[in-house]
C-alpha cells in the first residue's frame, strides 16, 4: 500500500497561487481596459499638451509652454471654469438636502418605500442626452412650463429660459439635479440603516425629541459617509459635459459653457472645427485636471473633521 | 433497415459534396471579380445611389473585374476613415477627405498619375473651376479630388406670410428682401406676437449657423470673404452691415424667440409648421421642407439679400471636393481599373440622376439643363438656378489664432450678447486674424502667401 505524502507547505502555496492567477485572470479584461482606455489615451494627451497638434503630421512642432502660457490669458477659458464652480454652488446645496430629505423619508418603516426607492433611482440609469432633451422640449418657449405658468396665471408672456445666462444655468441645474438626487437618496440611506437601532433606543429612553436625534445623533453619524457623498457630488458636477452639450451647447453666447463641455465643443477632433490645435486643447484638460485634483484633495484633507465626530 | 442507412448516408454524402463543388465554382468566380470599398457621407442619396451602383456592378462592373461597396457613414466619416487608416482597413474610395492630411501620408492618389487624369482634371479646370484649394488639392498643387455636387443658397420665405402682411407688389406677389435693411423692415412687420407670426428665425446652436447665415451673405452683398484676397489681408468690415441687421432685428424683437438655444433641424421644423417669415437655406433644405418636414404654407425661394443691391456681387455657393482614392484601390485593382471606379462615381450619369430626383445640384448647371424632372419640387429649381448667379470664391490664407476667439464666436458671445459693439468687434477681428496670418506663416515657412493672393480677383454680379 502506499502513502502519498504531501507537502502541506506547497500545497499551501500551491493554492493560493492557483487563487491569485484566478484573480489577475478576473482582473485583467480590467486592467487592459484601464490601461488601453484611459491610462494609454491620458499619456498621449499629456504629451501632446507641448505641441502645436492638429491631425495633420507635416503641421505639428514642438511648442514648448507656449500652449501653457496662453492658457492663463485665455478668458474664455477662466469664465468656463467659473461657469463650472457657479454651477456647483448653485446644484450642490439644492441636490443633497433634497436627498437627504427623502432619504429621512424614505427610512421610516412605511408603506410603498421601496417604490419610491425605486423611481428616485430611475433618473439615474436614463441617459444623459435624453433627459437633456426632454428638459430642453420642457423648457422650450412654447413647452409645458410656460403653458402651466401662463395658465394658472403666473405668467402673462411665456419666457426665453435660455434667452439669458442665469435662467439657462437654472435650467441645467434642475435637470442635473433631477438626474443625480436619486443615486444620493440610495447613499444616504444606506448610511441611515448602518446607524444601530440601539442608539436610537437609547435617545427614546433619555426622552430627545425627533429633532435633537436627527440632528445630534443621526447626521453626525452618517458623518463619514457624507463627507464621500459630498465629494462624489463635487466631482461629478464639476465634471459635467453631456447635459451642457446637448441641453445648451453654451446658449446663449458660449455663457453656459463647464470647462469640461467648453473642452470637448472646442477642442475634441471630430467635433471641433478643421484644423484647431488639439495640442492646446490637451493642455488645457491638463491644467483643468490639476486644478480638480487640487479641489479633490484639499476637500478631502479640510473635511477631515467628518471623519472624527465619533 | 441497414439497406436504408446505407441509402441516407449517400444521399446525404452526394448532397455536402455537390455543395462543397458548389462552394468552389463561387470562389472561382469571385476571386475574378474585385470588391472595391467605397465611403460616402451622402446619407440622402444613398438609395439612388445604391440603385446606380447596383447597375454598375452588373454591366461595367462585371466586364471589367470590379464591384463596389457602396457604404454610407450616417455621421463622422473623418473620424471612421481615419480611425480605418490607422488599421490597414481604409476604403478604397471616400468622401469628405482631409487632402493635406492624407497626401502628407501618402495615403491617396495624385489624379495626375492615374492613366488619363490630366485630361479628367481639365474637364473641370476648363469650366473656370480653381481647383488649388485645400479641398482639392496639396500644398504642391497635385490635385486629389474634383467637385461633384454644389450648394446654393438664399432665402426661404413665407409667401402667405408676405400676403397677409401687404408685402407685394401690384399683382399681389409676394417680394422678398433684396437688402439687409428690407429683410429687417419686413421681419417687424411680420412679427406679431399676440397672433404668434414671427418675421424670421435664427438656428444660432447649429454649428453651421455662423457660415450660412452671416459669413457667406458678405459674398454677395462685397464680393469677398473676411480674407480679401487682392490685398491678402483679413478685412472684417465687409460683415459689419450684416451684423448691424441683426442686432436691429434683435432689438426689434421681431426673430422667433430661443434663437440662441435652436439648432437647424429645429428651426426648419418650425418654420414648415409655424407662421414665420422668412429663413436662411441651402438648396439642401428643400428636401427637409417637402418630405422631412412639409412646409404647411407655400414658400418661395429668394437669393441672398445685398447691402446694396444695385451693387451687388456674385454670391456664396458651396463646392467642395468629392471622392478620394487610397493608395489601396491602385494596388487592388491596377490604376486603370481604379481610376474607371472614381470617373464612374463623378459620372454625369449619376449627377443628372440626382438631380432629377431632388438630391443633388451638379457643378455645372449644363449637366442638368435638359433633364426633366421626375415631378416638381417646390424651390428645387430656383434654388438650382442661383448657380447662375453664384460662386465658390477662393481659398482664404490661413490664420494661427491657438486660444483666441474666431469671428463666429465673437459675433455670438460678444455682437449678439450686446458686451462689444459692432465696431468693436470688427476692430478685434481685424488685429486678431491680421496678427494670426503672420504668425501662420512664419511658422509654416514651407507655405507661400502669394498662392492666396490674386490682384485680378472680381465677381460683379452681371445683369442683374
């Protein structure tokens, strides 16, 4: 009879390197993705920022900073970039205490939540172009909004909501707004039920009303995850292309244009006229770039204090 | 039973191997016969087109070796044609080509080396058609592409309209404007908001809008572009009129609201289902507003209002370059056989064809001049014989102008948003586009201005 000894070191290490190829095998469609997808396009973009480049090969030459120097007396630029963080001080506070709000809604033990759950959600998987044209038909000067406003008598002529700056920045932002509360509705709740029941328990015990629970006990709780939801928002809306694209196109005059809309208009071969200089194009994501890494990390370090309430 | 088996395996054996010999035979056959690709972004000819070619394939086609595959690029053939290139996957013919890009590669054919080319050049040269723009030719002057197909363009206007509101004549016709300062006067007739009449609508979020309905009006109304070509300068004057109407227009309130936020495809469809004036086109919207969008009233089709029309001036039609070959289609088939495709694919066979069938104006009208039409298009014609009165000017000098404002977006940010006035802006046009021209040619040496100079330029309108 014999008697298989085995090893049981290697077997050991036998198995976990079968587990590890398993997992790089998972990985990599990823990882070839991510590094032909983005890492592999970011490089050539960067490396083009130093050169006047237009698709055309006899026509491109090393430019050093010129392309950088330009930049910062480009005021079209510098007013999309204002455009963008205007559009973020008017969203930001408008989109997460109405998410906030349902979420607190939404948590309490009713009938029906989870509809609701789930038509809040909704907006989020419908593609951006097709809510920028439904808001477009919907603020349209002879669409629903004037007709309702005109009817109930609230208006007596309809309006141009994209005749002037301020009206069509309020337009993107309830349309962006309409698309993005949903999925900040789903965090927040998921931050409320992590909260334990005996905390709660314990504030019905000491006699706080629902108030002083929400406010002292349930929101300093969810303070972390709060700190990630409203960087998530930050980010995102600062990021905001497509809505601007197909809703405005920067109407009227250029004056609604995000940096990240104004780029792509401008600068993107296909899109932009003949013969632009893509290099300029790529230093400006570039610098758009830092100056988004910048924003993102000095939120993260400045709202550090979320973290430690408790 | 076994007899039976036996029965079906050899049937079933005879039949894979008839089919197999089957398969031979074709192969045979289509190894004789090579397939050539070609791209087209012409999505609205592509049934007559395919028609055509479908013919071609099964007469000439056949007798000489060759089919084509015809496809159409609904939207952005540079960047398929170009993403193509990149993998050894070119058409072998296409459309909408960047000349200097590819010759620069090497990627298509000068028509000069094609056997028979110089004389197909000179069909075109000798109608008076300057092919040394960039959309037909390199740097060096060989010529890669010829034109095929124009458009004009003028101005739609609603005859019920013009009636309603008293602007005819004696006999009750309708009379467009000839001037800028009549199409004004007449838009604010026209507008009366309480009843929803608008006296004329502005596309100003399509991206052609700034060409079509102010940079090709200066033709007509001053003979000349923003590059003036005599002195090889950039002279922005000559918009300054154009400009001026429409900022009276604006402030008269008599443009269809939204103008900043409409883009062409909506602009057309209002004005075919609403009561509006009139509109800028080309001769590619009469398709849109007799079957896309049929205009509810009856339209009529005016030239380009002047500034001053007992000085006016030849004006603006669109004619740019048509088929490319790649260096492929020469290797496939040999440069004869290639050469037979392309002569085919700017046939005047094709372009009577289309224009019979609304598609397509021909370059030159006496291709067309004695087809007779399948039935009758509204504008079609009038819009076909503004050629009489048009041209395709010349090529302006380029200009390097990296993170500067072009002229469309100063009229649209700064003339229309009322921060700069018109001579302001006319002013930093003229410094701008000047400084670029300068700063464009020292940096391309290897470029000569004086290919974009010509002293003798003119284009008075005659007899009109």
């Amino acid at each position: 009879m014999k008697i298989a000894i085995k090893n049981p070191v290697r077997r050991r290490w036998g198995k976990r390197e079968k587990y590890e190829l398993q997992a790089y095998i998972m990985l990599m469609p990823q990882i070839i993705g991510f590094l032909l997808f983005s890492i592999y396009p970011m490089i050539w973009a960067i490396t083009k920022s130093w050169y006047f480049y237009n698709g055309i090969s006899s026509d491109t030459r090393f430019v050093g900073w010129e392309n950088f120097i330009r930049l910062f007396s480009d005021g079209e630029y510098w007013q999309t970039l204002a455009n963008t963080f205007l559009f973020a001080i008017m969203k930001i506070p408008i989109e997460l205490p109405i998410a906030l709000l349902l979420a607190v809604l939404l948590n309490q033990k009713l009938k029906g939540t989870g509809f609701f759950r789930t038509m809040f959600y909704l907006p989020h998987i419908v593609s951006t172009a097709i809510i920028a044209l439904v808001f477009a038909n919907i603020f349209n000067y002879f669409g629903v909004i004037n007709a309702l406003m005109q009817k109930i008598g609230i208006l007596e002529q309809p309006v141009d909501w994209f005749g002037t700056k301020m009206k069509a920045m309020w337009v993107l932002v309830i349309a962006d707004t309409w698309k993005s509360f949903g999925v900040n509705v789903l965090y927040f709740l998921a931050a409320m039920q992590n909260i334990p029941e005996d905390v709660y328990d314990a504030c019905k015990i000491d006699g706080a009303g629902k108030f002083t629970v929400f406010f002292k006990v349930t929101l300093p709780l969810m303070a972390p995850v709060l700190q990630v939801i409203l960087m998530l928002s930050i980010i995102g809306t600062l990021q905001t292309n497509e809505l601007v694209l197909v809703l405005t196109n920067g109407a009227p005059g250029g004056s609604t244009y995000t940096v990240m809309s104004y780029i792509f208009q401008k600068y993107a071969p296909g899109l932009a006229d003949v013969g632009v200089n893509v290099g300029y194009g790529c230093a400006m994501a570039l610098v758009t770039g830092l100056i988004l890494a910048t924003i993102t990390l000095s939120y993260q370090r400045y709202s550090q204090k979320l973290n430690d309430i408790y | 039973m076994k007899k039976r088996k036996k029965f079906l395996s050899l049937v079933i054996l005879s039949v894979v191997t008839t089919s197999l010999f089957t398969g031979c035979g074709n192969s045979k056959n289509n190894a004789d016969v090579q397939t050539l690709q070609v791209w087209s972004h012409n999505s609205h000819s592509k049934m007559v087109m395919s028609e055509l070619i479908d013919k071609w394939n099964t007469d000439e086609g056949a007798k000489l070796g060759v089919k084509i595959e015809y496809t159409v690029k609904e939207s952005e053939i540079q960047q398929a044609v170009e993403m193509a290139f990149a993998s050894n996957q070119e058409p072998d013919m296409f459309t909408s080509c960047n000349v200097k890009k590819y010759s620069d590669s090497g990627d298509i054919v000068p028509l000069s080396t094609l056997p028979g080319g110089e004389e197909f050049i000179k069909k075109y040269t000798d109608l008076g058609i300057d092919l040394s723009g960039a959309a037909f030719s390199s740097s060096d002057g060989e010529v890669y592409c010829v034109p095929f197909s124009i458009n004009t363009f003028g101005l739609v206007y609603n005859k019920d309209m013009f009636k309603k509101y008293g602007i005819v004549d004696e006999n009750g016709e309708p009379t467009p404007p000839k001037t800028f300062e009549e199409v004004r006067e007449y838009a604010k007739i026209m507008t009366n908001e309480s009843e929803q009449d608008y006296g004329i609508i502005f596309p100003m979020k399509w991206s052609s809008f700034y060409s079509t309905d102010i940079g090709q009006l200066a033709w007509g109304s001053a003979g000349r572009g923003a590059y003036d070509c005599v002195t090889g300068t950039y002279d922005f004057s000559v918009y300054k009129p154009i400009y001026e109407m429409y900022i009276g227009i604006k402030n008269d309130n008599s443009c269809f609201p939204m103008t900043e936020s409409l883009d062409n495809d909506a602009a057309r469809a209002y004005f075919a289902e609403r009561n509006i004036g009139m509109k800028f086109a080309g001769s590619y919207d009469v398709g849109v507003l007799n079957d896309q969008f049929p205009a509810k009233c009856d339209w009529g089709v005016a030239p380009y209002p002047v500034a001053d029309e007992n000085n006016a001036y030849l004006q603006w039609m669109g004619m740019g370059g048509y088929f490319a070959m790649s260096q492929s289609a020469v290797e496939k088939v040999g440069a004869e056989k290639a050469f037979e495709v392309f002569k085919f694919l700017h046939s005047d066979e094709i372009l009577q064809e289309l224009y019979k069938r609304g598609l397509n104006l021909p370059y030159d009208y006496s291709i067309v001049e004695n087809v007779k039409m399948d039935k009758e298009i509204n504008g079609w014609k009038e819009f076909a014989e503004l050629a009489k009165i048009s041209t395709n000017g010349y090529t302006s000098a380029n200009v390097e102008i990296t993170g500067e404002k072009k002229d469309a977006d100063v009229f649209k940010e700064d003339v229309w948003m009322g921060t700069k006035s018109v001579d302001e802006a006319i002013d930093e046009l003229n410094e701008r586009y000047n400084r670029g021209l300068k700063v464009y040619f020292e940096n391309n040496p290897d470029e000569d201005i004086n290919k974009y100079i010509n002293p003798q330029w003119s284009s008075v309108r005659n007899g009109e």
